[in-house]
C-alpha cells in the first residue's frame, strides 16, 4: 500500500449556515493522508514511456 500526502490544501470557497456567511469567501485547509494500490497507475506510466497502448 502507497500513502500519498497532500500538505496545506487550500481552497478558496462559500461554505456557512447563515446568509452573512454565504455572502463572504473564506479559506478552508486540508492536510490529507491518502492510502493506495498505486501499482497498475505505475505500471501504466512504463508501458506508456516504452510507446506501448495499455488496455
């Protein structure tokens, strides 16, 4: 298993209950620790160098 990291993911968006929250962007941040079998993409990304079409 592969963990992917993402640090400090911000985006900018309208989130909120209220009317005045809605009216106003505010700044939410992520730090992410995503677990993954990331071997096919890996596998993939070779045969793609080696000019092979994956199926």
């Amino acid at each position: 298993m592969d963990i992917i990291f993402i640090n400090e993911l911000r985006v900018e968006t309208v989130i909120g209950i209220y009317d005045w929250e809605r009216r106003i962007t505010q700044t939410i941040s992520f730090d992410l620790e995503l677990a993954a079998d990331i071997r096919r993409a890996r596998d993939v990304g070779v045969l793609i160098e080696r000019g092979v079409r994956p199926s």
